[in-house]
C-alpha cells in the first residue's frame, strides 16, 4: 500500500454509506423508482385477496356478472403490476449505470491526481480492475439488487401483515420459522463477504499481471518466454477461480439454507391450514389467500438471500473504491497559491536551495545539498554516471514529488506556492522514457497544447525535424501510430515527443537524453531544432553524449546525487575531473580530445 494511502477502517454499513454522494443527485429519479416499486409490490399483494374472491364466490351462473367484475379487476391488478414492474426496471437499471458511470469518472480523476509515489506500489492493472470489475458489482447493487430487496422486503412485510388478517395462528408459527432462516443466513453472509473481498483482489492480481505483461510483449517474444508467462498467468487465473469457487460454494450454501428453511416452513404451514378448513376455522378461500400470501414471502425471503450475496459482493467493491478515494497525494495545490509574472527578460530564473532528497521507498539519498542559480534564458547541461540523480532532479522541478529539505524557486517564487497546473503549464519536458498515445500523428503532438491548430502542429513538427517522416505515413498526421506508437522507430517517438514540447512553448524547457534514440542524421536535424527551441528559454539539458552539450553556457557534473564540477565545456576538460574522464571514454585518443577542445 503507497505511503500517502490511508486505508480505511469502515463497517459494512460505512462502506454502502459512503456511496450516498452519488446518489443523492438523482433524487428525482430515485423518487421514481420507489413510487414504482411500491405500487408493484401493492399490486402484488391485492392479486391473492382477488383469487380469495374468485374462491369463495364459487363457479355458477347466478353468479357470472360478479366473477366478471372479479377477473377485470384482477386483469387491471395484473395490468398495474406490469406497468409499474417496467418502470421500476428502467429507472434503476438507469440509475446503476449513471452511478457506475459517475463512479467511475471520480475515481480515474482522483488516481490522475495521485503523485508518482503512488504508482511506484500499485500497479495499473489493479486500477483498471477495480475501475471496471468493481464498479460493476456496484452497478449490479445500484441498478438490481437494491431495488429487489425493497421489493422483496415490502412483499414480506405486506404479505406478512396480510397473514396476520387472515391467521393469527399460523402467522405466528411463520414468525418463529423465520428467526430460524435469518439467524444462519446472516451468519453465512459475513463469511460471504469476506471471500468476496478476497475474490476481487484475485481477480486484480491477475489483471495487473496480464497489463504488465502486454505492454512488454516485445521483450516477452524476444525471449521466446511466451508459454512461461502464459503459465505464470494461468497459475494467477486458477488462483482467482479457486477463491472464487470458495465464495460460490458459501454463497450456495447460504441459498440452500435459506429456501430450504422457508420452504419447510411454508410446508408446516400448509399442513396446519388444510386441518383448520376441515374444522371451519378457515374458508378455502381464505386459506387459498394464505397459501399465496405465503409463497409470496417465501419468496421474497429467498430473493433477499440471494440479493444478499450480491450486496455482500457490492460492499468488498466498494470498500476497494474507497481505498482509492480515501487516498490523500501528498504532492497538492497551496489553498491560497501565489502567481508568477513572468518578466521581460526570455525564459525563468532557476534557483535551488539546500536541497536534499531520497525517494520513500530508499533512504538512501538521491540528491544532497544541491544549490545552483540559473538565470534567464541560460542554457544548462547536467551530465554524470547513471544513477547521479539527473532525472530525479527534472522530476523535482515538475513537483512530482517535494524534497526533504531544501527549495526550488522560479522568479523568486518557491515552486509550493505555485498551483500545480500553474507550475507545469510553465515547463516543457522531452523525457527520457517516450510515451506515444493510441491515436494518430496529429493528436500526439498536439497533446502538448490543447486547442492548437492545424497550423501550430505542423509547425512544431517540422521543428522537430518529424514533418519528413510523419507526411510519408499511409495517411501522414492522421495515421494511427498503435499501441505507445508500435509503427514508429525509436527516433520516430522521439522526435514526436520533441515536437509536443516544442508546440507548449514553455518558458522553461527540460531535455532529458532527447537525442538518445536518434541516428547521427536525424540527431543532427533535432540538434539544429533544438537550437531554436532553446532561444529566448530557460533550458536544462540532461545528456550521457557529451558532443550534445558543449555549447552549454554552464555544465553542472553530478555525482552519487552531488554537484561535484561547474564550468563550460573546455574549462572542464582542462580541470581533468569526472568530466574530463568520461569525456575521454567516449573520444578514444588523446588526439580527437584535442580536437574536441579546439573546436569548443
């Protein structure tokens, strides 16, 4: 579980409480719903008083304009019952699907809001489970089975009371036989409950596994390790099935007690009815009225045994939901922001303070007492060994996550103060890791600037040096580039990304290996792109390629998360520290070193 998430100490009740926000929306509908189910279930209980008048007025002809008053009116009870049973199921089914719908919206915009230190515990197929599984038993409850079990409850509790009008006697013997089916079934659905719970998380474990997966099926088939990831996933799935087989088998269990006590009770009473006729105690229509009455809440008792699993499912789903709700990231807006005024000079003023972090999950330090100022339309190249704490730099700039102590300040203004959309709308960042949207060309760049032009887009393309090979696509901006753009090259996803920073037109620009994927040609094109995007911005360049930052106006050398060198390139090189020595594993002779030198 992340380090920001509370998980939530709620009882059954909470669970199905906390839904109500929801709800309440949709009183209207609501409303409804409940006229209609009541006059359903009132229209189903006149049906055995009007088959006691039928009995009892008997079957002759001195009596046929009575029994044609009889069946019309049972024909509009009938016609009442359909009417009202129809429009019960429209409005509910409705409501399970806006509530689902709304649910899930919430949700997916909540988990979009969490830092990455959530992300780094929980894996995104999870997620997708619980937004889709989950909020489906959700919908099932909303839509289904709450209506059911106010329908089924208010045919019992109807139908009881009628009961008592027509036996005292017999109704009582009913009473004491349903203490004796409530009792066990209550105590088999929390075990129900429990297994739900633990069937759904089942369920997610596979589905995080199977999206996991997926998404590197290149390294999988390169590998050829197919049949032992489908074996891994069969093992997860089997899993899943036998929790769930566990849960079905309580469920069963419940369902069989319940109707099979009902049912006995039902028979006991019958029994009893059929001696108090032959005594005179009841007429036979009387007893025929009983005996429906009685199925009726037989009945109803073995729907809310049934709805009661499904409600014990609901409330394991929603609980997960609220896990996710109840998260609190700890990476958030200031209530009172401040806003920045960007001056006259080009680009934003940088400064870092003290700053000190490590990541939650490693108490290792990641960065120690980093202080750097860079002005305005300066260029930086940050460059160091793997692992010196380049990129988390980068993400500490774009407040991904907040430091341990120590500030980061953009025109004198510490960036905690700056809302969060504020903040990154003022960055632009080439990330090490591309990612490439399922759609087409066009929408990838422009995901950069939302609402920009045709024009704009075509613009920032050609920037990028991606016009060239974007127009050569089987439907050039429109092709759809595949899943994380599968069609494209390497460098192809590269320089798409590079032009969605370029079409954001940020004042600060972040370059994290932008040119790693690229060839030589194309990598010179980008070069000469970058050369103009660079003008008139604040540009901090992360690069292992240390041809790529030798018109650097300042390189800062970091090493295990310390800034460890400062100066341009050729003053680096004549200090003959870790910048000169990686220099030196990347020009293999002392002569293109030189050289590297007297070009500079």
């Amino acid at each position: 579980m992340p380090p920001t998430e509370k998980k939530p100490s709620l009882s059954n009740i909470g669970s199905l409480k906390a839904l109500l926000p929801f709800l309440k929306p949709y009183k209207k509908q609501f409303f409804i719903a409940g006229f209609s189910l009541v006059l359903a279930a009132c229209a189903t209980l006149a049906v055995p008083f009007c088959f006691r008048e039928i009995i009892n007025l008997g079957f002759h002809s001195s009596s046929s304009s009575q029994i044609n008053t009889t069946f019309i009116q049972l024909f509009l009870v009938a016609s009442v019952v359909a009417f009202s049973t129809a429009l019960r199921f429209y409005m509910v089914s409705w409501l399970g699907e806006r509530v689902t719908s709304d649910i899930r919206k919430v949700v997916y915009g909540h988990v979009l809001q969490q830092s990455p230190e959530f992300f780094e515990s929980t894996q995104s197929g999870e997620i997708l489970s619980r937004l889709n599984t989950d909020t489906t038993l959700i919908q099932t409850l909303v839509g289904t089975s709450i209506s059911m079990a106010v329908r089924n409850a208010l045919l019992l509790s109807g139908g009881l009371v009628m009961m008592f009008i027509t036996s005292v006697k017999l109704s009582i013997l009913i009473l004491v036989m349903l203490l004796l089916t409530v009792i066990p079934t209550m105590i088999l659905g929390r075990r129900v409950r429990k297994l739900s719970k633990n069937s759904q998380d089942k369920i997610a474990d596979a589905s995080a596994l199977a999206g996991e997966k997926l998404n590197a099926i290149s390294t999988i088939q390169s590998f050829t390790n197919e049949a032992s990831e489908a074996k891994l996933f069969n093992q997860y799935v089997e899993t899943s099935f036998l929790t769930a087989r566990i849960r079905t088998v309580a469920r069963a269990n419940l369902t069989f007690i319940a109707i099979l006590l009902g049912f006995s009770s039902i028979i006991l009473i019958l029994w009893l009815g059929a001696y108090a006729v032959t005594r005179n105690e009841l007429s036979s229509g009387e007893l025929t009225q009983f005996i429906l009455y009685t199925v009726i809440v037989a009945g109803a008792i073995a729907v809310v045994a049934e709805v009661l699993g499904d409600t014990q499912r609901a409330i394991g789903a929603s609980e997960r939901l609220l896990e996710l709700l109840n998260l609190n990231s700890s990476i958030k807006s200031p209530n009172h922001p401040e806003h920045l005024t960007l001056g006259q000079k080009h680009g934003i003023q940088l400064e870092i303070q003290g700053l000190n972090f490590h990541y939650s999950s490693n108490p290792n330090p990641v960065l120690s007492d980093i202080h750097l100022k860079i002005n305005p339309g300066e260029r930086i190249a940050i460059v160091g060994p793997s692992g010196a704490g380049k990129t988390t730099l980068f993400q500490l700039l774009l407040r991904f996550y907040d430091p341990q102590s120590g500030s980061i300040k953009l025109n004198g203004i510490d960036i905690k103060q700056l809302e969060l959309q504020e903040l990154r709308k003022l960055i632009g960042i080439v990330p090490q890791d591309v990612v490439i949207f399922s759609t087409n060309a066009m929408e990838n760049i422009r995901y950069g600037k939302e609402g920009a032009s045709d024009e704009e887009v075509y613009h920032a393309a050609h920037l990028a040096a991606a016009d060239e090979f974007i127009t050569r696509l089987p439907d050039g901006y429109q092709t759809f580039l595949g899943d994380r753009g599968i069609r494209l090259s390497g460098g192809q996803k590269q320089r798409i990304v590079i032009a969605r920073a370029l079409l954001k037109n940020p004042p600060l620009l972040l370059l994290d290996e932008a040119t790693s994927s690229l060839d030589a040609e194309s990598e010179n094109l980008v070069q000469q792109a970058l050369e103009g995007a660079m003008k008139n911005r604040t540009t901090l360049v992360i690069a292992h390629r240390l041809s790529t930052v030798k018109q650097a106006d300042r390189i800062i050398v970091l090493e295990h998360g310390r800034i460890i060198e400062t100066g341009t390139h050729n003053s680096l090189i004549e200090q003959g520290g870790l910048y000169s020595h990686l220099a030196k594993l990347q020009f293999t002779d002392a002569p293109q070193l030189n050289k590297l030198r007297l070009k500079d």
